[in-house]
C-alpha cells in the first residue's frame, strides 16, 4: 500500500468574549448577552470555561511498513 498522507486546517471561531468591551459585542439582544456571560467564569472569563471543551486529539495507527 503507498504512503498515505491526510492533511488539514483547524481554525478557531471568533474572539474570546472577555477581550472584547461589551459595547462592541455583536449583538444587543439581552438573551444573546445572558448567554455569553454565561460562559465567563473566575479570571479568565470565557477563556476558561466548563462548558466550551478545547481539546484536540490525534490518533495514529502505523501502517506497519
């Protein structure tokens, strides 16, 4: 079998929240607004949160040859 090779591009959505001022969100809907500062959590605002899981995984197998 000849060597396989996958290639892709991760990319990330837009700014952590946090870092914006709130005046400039996208957005003046009170619901929309509730549910981003929903995410914010301690220091790190929604850099940090439990309910955004930012983890990647790589898994290989060897082909053997």
């Amino acid at each position: 079998m000849a060597d396989q090779q996958v290639m892709f591009t991760l990319g990330g959505g837009g700014p952590w929240m946090c870092t914006v001022p709130e005046s400039e969100w996208p957005t003046d809907d009170p619901e929309v607004i509730e549910a981003i500062k929903t995410d914010f959590m301690g220091t790190w605002g929604d850099r940090e949160s439990s309910t955004l899981s930012r983890r990647v995984v790589l898994i290989s197998r060897s082909s053997g040859a």
